[in-house]
C-alpha cells in the first residue's frame, strides 16, 4: 500500500519523485501560449505535447495572497481564510497586511509532509509570503527579496547569495523572479534535493509587459532554461499561476478607474462608508494599489441602495452583499465587507483619487483581482491520469494532479 498525507480533506500520495510546483505570477495562458509560438519556451513546447495542459480557474479575488494559499492548501479561502493581501480586521479595527500565519485557518500540504518527514522546500520572491508558505513548515522556506538575510534558525538554509550564484535581486524588476527558479535549480541539484518544492515568482513583467512582446517573451525563455535544468534533475513539474492580467485603461492608455470611495462619500457623507482594495501590498509602484476587486464596510445607509448606486457605474461588473459573495466566490464572510465589488476587464477601482498615487507607473496600467483574471494555465511535465473528463479544475489543484494523477 503506497504512503498517503492527508490534509484539508484530501490525500495526497508521497512522492516517487521530486515534485516541483511552480506559481508563475500573473501568468493568464497567453504568455505560454506566444511565448511557445515565437520559438521561446522549446522546454515547455515539448512538456504540453508530452505531459498535460489544461485552462484552470484560480479563486477570486484574484491576487497574490489568497491564491498562493489555495494552492498550498488545496483548498478555496473560505477554508484557508486568506482572502486578500490587505483586509480590515474588524477585531483589532485596524487595515492590515494580511500576511501574519494567525490569519489562516489550516495547515499547508507544504507542513503535512515535511511533518511526515518529506523533505521539503519553498523559495518565493517577496518575503510577504513567506511566513504564510512556512507556516510550521519544517525546511527551508526563503524570499529573494531578503535572500541575504536567511539564516538556519529561520529559513532552514544560510549562505543563499553564495550556492545561487547570483546578486541580491531588486524587488522592482525581472530579476527577483529568475533568483526564485535558479535558487529552484540548485536546491534540485543539491545531494539532499526536495522531494516537494514550492516556487513563487513576482509578477513584475506580467504587469508591464502585455503577453507576445519582446519583453514578456524574453522573461518566459529564462522561465523555460531554468524549467528545463528542473526537469533534467528528475523532477515532475506542475505550473500554475494565482491570476491573470489584463490592460486597465481607455483607447487612449489612460488608467479606466472607478474611485468607490470618492462616489461613497459623495452619496452616503464622509465616514459613513470604508473601502478596503484587497490587492494593497507594500509593493504598490507597478500598479498603484489599483486592482478589479474591492469591499465596502457601511456604517449606515440602506446596503441595497447603495448597491444599486454602484452597480450603475460604468465599468462595474458585479455587486455582491457580503452573504452572496461569501458563497459564490467561497470566501470567509467574516472577513468581506457588507458589500463586494468587481470591475470589468478593462476597468480597476480605487478608494479616493487623491489617495493612490500614480507616479511610478512607466507603462499603461496592467492590473488583476476581478473575474476577468480568474483562467490560468494549469501544465504538467508528465501525463495526467485517471481524471475525470468534466472535472471543474481550479489553480489549486496542482497538487493533486501532480501527486495522484502524474506520477
């Protein structure tokens, strides 16, 4: 009988072989998909013909934090319960950061084996994750972000600049996500490899670089060198990735924002409304803390109504009360808004327009968080067996196809 783990109500068979899922950042299909047009992923061209590929859904909102986390427990927010990157904590009646290991409300796949005794490691750009990723976690768990400053006692790993070869990467640039793959590479290459390791890019280019340009190409050519060196060290790879992205703005490449808090006010009075934007990070430079996703808290005012004022704005997609929202996009209704709100396309909401600054953006703005940035690209470097034919498969899914259908 073959060895299982089983968490968040599914089992997982151990590893025959090293397991490398691969979180790519913002990647919606058609960066793969021109990219292995254009002759620039020959890795990745051979893995889709040889292995197995498939359009997944990630969760929405579509942002960094609540799909890492699915993805890493198998499971939507409203099990896991991180669903933003930024929220309201109505206990401490503060806007947080949610990237704190109290926020979630079970165990990783990534801890259950390494509590097995599977050797596990994760290697994630920004250190906002890394916490979460780790969460009792036994190995090594690093950012490149602060790769510099890992240590054993912490990260399960010290002298990270010197086995990777390469400097300490910007937190603003293409770099940081190469760091991730060829960290990947040498911790495969290692005498003691992962049996399961976890790697997460940044979405740096993916947000200034529409998919088939010269740039978005170039990034996905170094993706599939590293992919490449991965699977010649005997490793079954998964990639996914926690969001789409889509250009935000007018014919005229002027960012298409509705600014709900600006409208709220108008409608309700000042402090009688709060808008919390879920993709709020502290790396806001390359889009502006402006994201297709946003929660409204009502102090008064009559929520239907106020629904109805919002759902009239052009741009606007959806509005969901707290409960309905809580159940369609299986979130944890108790850390939503009264109200939730998603833009179109090719729109983004903002609070108020004297609050987000718009200064760093060097390119048209590029942004995520709404349905319009739920498909993603689910592929396996192996064949994917004994899945059913109508099988509904989400981002978080890679685990499961990796480890019970691939191997």
């Amino acid at each position: 009988m073959s060895r299982t783990v089983s968490i968040n109500g599914r089992t997982y068979h151990w590893p025959k072989q090293p397991v490398v899922v691969v979180c790519v950042d913002g990647s919606e299909p058609d960066y793969t998909e021109q990219a292995i047009a254009a002759g620039q992923m020959p890795w990745l061209a051979k893995a889709v013909q040889q292995g197995s590929q498939y359009i997944a859904d990630c969760v929405v909102p579509s942002f960094t934090n609540p799909n890492n986390l699915s993805i890493v427990t198998g499971v939507p927010p409203s099990v896991h319960g991180i669903c933003g990157n930024y929220f309201y904590d109505r206990e401490a009646d503060a806007e947080v950061m949610m990237n704190d290991p109290r926020y979630l409300r079970c165990g990783t796949i990534l801890a259950a084996f390494s509590q097995a005794g599977a050797k596990v490691a994760v290697v994630t750009a920004k250190d906002k994750l890394r916490t979460l990723l780790g969460h009792r976690m036994e190995g090594i768990c690093f950012s490149a972000e602060k790769a510099d400053k890992a240590t054993v006692e912490e990260n399960g790993i010290t002298g990270v600049l010197k086995l990777v070869g390469l400097p300490l990467p910007s937190v603003y640039s293409a770099d940081l996500s190469e760091f991730v793959f060829a960290a990947g590479v040498k911790l495969m290459q290692a005498p003691r490899k992962p049996d399961i390791l976890y790697l997460s890019t940044t979405d740096y280019i993916q947000h200034k670089h529409a998919p088939g340009t010269a740039e978005a190409n170039r990034f996905y050519a170094m993706m599939d060198r590293y992919l490449a060196q991965l699977d010649a060290a005997g490793a079954l790879i998964a990639i996914t990735a926690d969001h789409g992205m889509n250009g935000k703005t007018d014919a005229a490449g002027k960012p298409k924002v509705i600014y709900l808090q600006d409208l709220l006010d108008r409608q309700l009075g000042a402090g009688q409304s709060r808008v919390i934007l879920p993709i709020t990070d502290p790396y806001v430079v390359h889009h502006g803390a402006l994201g297709s996703f946003a929660t409204v808290y009502l102090a008064g005012g009559d929520r239907a109504a106020v629904m109805a004022e919002i759902a009239q704005r052009p741009g606007m997609l959806r509005v969901l009360d707290r409960e309905s929202a809580a159940e369609e996009l299986e979130l944890p209704a108790d850390r939503l808004g009264d109200i939730v709100a998603i833009s179109d396309r090719h729109t983004v909401i903002g609070t108020s327009a004297a609050r987000h600054d718009l200064s760093g953006l060097d390119a048209p703005l590029r942004s995520h968080g709404g349905l319009s940035e739920q498909n993603v690209p689910l592929i396996l470097s192996r064949r994917v067996r004994g899945l059913a034919g109508d099988r509904h498969l989400r981002n978080f899914d890679a685990f499961d196809l990796a480890l019970n259908h691939a191997q």
